[in-house]
C-alpha cells in the first residue's frame, strides 16, 4: 500500500513538472514574441519621425517661400497657421532651398532675408512703452548671425532686440 501511495506521489510530482516546464517554454516565448514586438515598434517609429521630419521640411519651405512672396502674417494667414509656426518655418527653412524655389517660381534672383522687417520701409519701429527704435539690418548681417548660430537654434532672434534693456529705476 504504500509503495501505491508514493507511485501516485511521483507521478502527481512529473505531472506538477510537465506543466511547469510547459508554463516556462510558454513565458519564455511570449517574452521573446514581446521583445520581437518592441523592435519592430521602435523600426518603425524611427521611420515614422523621419517621414514627419521629413514631411515639416517641406511644409517649412512651403511657408517660407510664401513668407517671402507676401508680408509673413497675411502668409500665415492664407496658409492657416499661426504666426508662431510661421516665424518658426521662416527661421527653419534652409535658405538656399527657399532661395531656389522663389527663383524657380519668379525666374528672377531673389536674396531671402532671415529676420527682421524689409529694409527701407520708411517707418520706425515701435517698441514697449512707446519706445521709437529704428533698425538698420542688412542681409549679409542676417547671414553672418545664422553661420554664427547654425540658423536653427533660435536664439538671437529678432525678437530678443526688442526687448528694452531694463534699468534700475523701471525705465526703458
């Protein structure tokens, strides 16, 4: 009887084995069909960001070429977006690229400014307080500060000469 007893005890303890070492087999291949899962996951978001890069680059020389076609807010306007974004497109967009396709568009040369207002408009520039500022900005000075700060960083834009130099006794 009790030889009986301990056959049973053995073969409940190979049946407790086989299933555990079949739960094993099948946790260790959901981790790898997991693993297999993330990679493909992370290909194909690298592909994804590169076709969204790839697709704002367009979308900021489309705006930047109809930036420099008419005055950048009635272009932002027209295009549906915000001045914010527009300003941003004009500051991204390569240069030589947008230089490109206005020649290409108006078969005349056509030097794109990067920042600032027209020259030569006639009419100073208004700053905080009623401030007067007048801003003598040339092309080559515009190119000369892109080279210096790679022209994609924003820093050093336009809108930091705006800004009034704060003084000690809250003046401008």
């Amino acid at each position: 009887m009790a030889s009986k007893a301990s056959n049973e005890a053995v073969q409940a303890l190979r049946q407790q084995q086989k299933a555990e070492e079949t739960a094993l087999l099948a946790v260790l291949g959901a981790v790898g069909t997991v693993e297999q899962a993330r990679q493909r996951r992370t290909a194909e978001l690298a592909a994804l960001d590169a076709a969204v890069s790839e697709a704002e680059a367009g979308e900021d020389v489309a705006l930047a070429v109809l930036g420099a076609l008419m005055p950048a807010d009635r272009a932002g306007r027209l295009a549906g977006v915000t001045p914010t974004r527009m300003q941003q497109a004009l500051r991204r967009a390569a240069a030589d690229t947008v230089t490109g396709r206005l020649e290409a568009l108006t078969g005349a040369t056509v030097a794109v400014r990067r920042r600032g207002r027209p020259p030569g408009t006639g009419t100073p520039r208004q700053g905080r307080r009623g401030v007067v500022r007048v801003e003598a900005v040339s092309a080559t000075d515009d190119e000369h500060h892109d080279q210096q700060d790679g022209g994609n960083s924003g820093e050093g834009d336009a809108d930091d000469r705006e800004r009034p130099a704060a003084s000690d006794d809250g003046a401008a």
